[in-house]
C-alpha cells in the first residue's frame, strides 16, 4: 500500500546503483531474492546491475549447521531481536540483517544492538524522498462503508485460498528443484526466475486469479523451506500422487538442473538424491 503513491524506481535507479556499489558486499537476508527483484528492475529500464559480492545470512545461517528456522524474525527471535512493530519495514530488515551477519561471525556482543536503539536515537526512519499518502476526505464515507468492508473481507478470503491451493501445488516440485538449485553456493538469478516460472505455470493451470504479490509471497515461503531427508521423501511422494505435477516434473527438473550449462559434483549428488527420494516412494504409489 505505501508503494502506489511512491515514485517510480527508475527515477532513483542511479541512486539505488551508487548507493549498492559504494561498498565491497552486500549483506541481505535471502541476498538472492533481494537482488533478483533489483535486477530485473533495471533489466526493465535496459539497463544491469554489476555483479557485486554477496552476503546471504539465510544461507550462511544454514550452512552453520544450526537447526531451526532461518527466517529473519527467527533467527532475531534465537539472538535476543525483537522487532519494533509487527510489519516488515526496509530499514529494519536491514538492521536486523546486519546484526545477524555481526552474530554469526562472532562479533563482539557490544555490536548486536536491537533496532530501538536507533529509533531512540530519533534518526528519521522514513526515506528523504517518502511521499505521504493523500488525505482522506473529510466528512462521512459513503453509506456504501460496510459493503466495501464485506467485500473486502471476501477478497482476503478468496486471496488466502488461492495463495494456500497455489503453494500445495507447487509445493512438492519446487522442493525437489530447491534441493538441486541450493547445491551451489547460492541460488542465482536464473534459477530464481525457472521458480517463478513454474509458479505461474501452476497458477494458470489451476486457473487461479491472484497478482504478482501472492505470487512472491510463495515464493518468498518456498526459499524459507529447510530441506531435509523427510522433505524429500514426502515431497516425492506428494508429486508421484499428482498426475500433472508428475508429468511436468522433468522439464522443470532439467531447467534447473542445467540452468547454467555446467552440472557441479555437488549438483550432480543433489540429483541423485533426488532421484533416490522417487525411487523409494514409486513402489507406495504403484502398488
């Protein structure tokens, strides 16, 4: 809602860029999605952004070992971090990145600081160039009032649905596509958008009317996932049970498995463990 009444990012896409590659790496939590959503708006404009290093604390947050959640309110919850109000702010999600970046490499305590102490410090939270919402109109809404609420409501209903028969559907595919995509590094920009693509291919499928933010919020839950044996196993099983998702499924599973042209050891492991997960559920499925 605050972005409609925002200015178009091309009007800051030099800032934006000056901004990013003032530094030597960019520290995000789930730095791949982030900057995939950045790039492709400057793909928009004609334009790219140059390569920068990155630093992702979901992924190093992972590969640490540790168990549990990695999502950023969960991590912040295993520290100490508590947010200073229920919803996401940009500011925020990227002091709470930072401190998380600070704990895994063993920072000194004196550096992990929870974002109210910025805000006690009164440093405007808002960007220099946020524009205020118009105002309402004074007087009394239209007697139309509880329609529009009843209507809304019935939307947010139909929104939930769609979002939770969507991410059922995709579900299982994308994490087998997820087990061989997180066998690099971290997830490039191609792989991200193979993602997206099967996503929006399982919208239409299922002939579901929902916009582009239902559609990042799957994906966004997709990359939360932490894999693991089970998952792999009742994943494989889940798409053995669906006719469509198991018919596709080697297209999808080709696309990410040779996004890059070039298939690693460690992919080529994730593959086969992938394959071992079908293999294991066929017999349950057939008989």
């Amino acid at each position: 809602m605050d972005l409609r009444h925002q200015q178009p990012f091309s009007e800051h896409a030099k800032l934006v860029r000056d901004f990013i590659s003032s530094g030597e790496v960019v520290v995000a939590h789930n730095a791949s999605f982030d900057l995939a959503f950045i790039n492709r708006e400057y793909l928009d404009l004609g334009d790219s952004l140059s390569t920068l290093p990155s630093y992702c604390t979901m992924n190093a947050y992972r590969q640490s070992g540790m168990t549990g959640r990695a999502s950023l309110n969960s991590i912040c919850n295993e520290i100490g971090l508590k947010r200073i109000g229920k919803k996401h702010g940009a500011l925020e999600d990227a002091w709470l990145a930072l401190m998380i970046y600070f704990w895994l490499n063993q920072a000194s305590s004196n550096h992990i600081q929870p974002f109210a102490k910025i805000v006690e410090k009164e440093i405007p939270l808002a960007p220099f160039n946020y524009l205020e919402a118009p105002a309402q109109p004074e007087g009394p809404i239209p007697n139309r009032r509880e329609t529009i609420r009843t209507k809304a409501r019935e939307l947010t209903a139909a929104k939930k649905t769609a979002k939770l028969a969507l991410m059922n559907a995709v579900r299982p595919t994308a994490i087998l596509m997820l087990e061989v995509a997180r066998a690099s590094v971290s997830l490039a920009a191609e792989e991200i958008d193979i993602l997206v693509d099967l996503i929006r291919s399982t919208r239409d499928r299922l002939g579901l009317s929902i916009d582009d933010e239902v559609e990042f919020e799957v994906l966004a839950e997709i990359f939360e996932i932490n894999l693991s044996q089970n998952q792999l196993t009742r994943s494989a099983r889940a798409l053995c049970e669906d006719d469509n998702a198991r018919q596709e499924f080697p297209k999808w599973f080709a696309n990410i498995a040779t996004v890059d042209g070039n298939v690693s050891e460690a992919e080529r492991a994730a593959i086969e463990r992938v394959k071992e997960a079908i293999k294991r559920v066929l017999p349950v499925t057939s008989g």
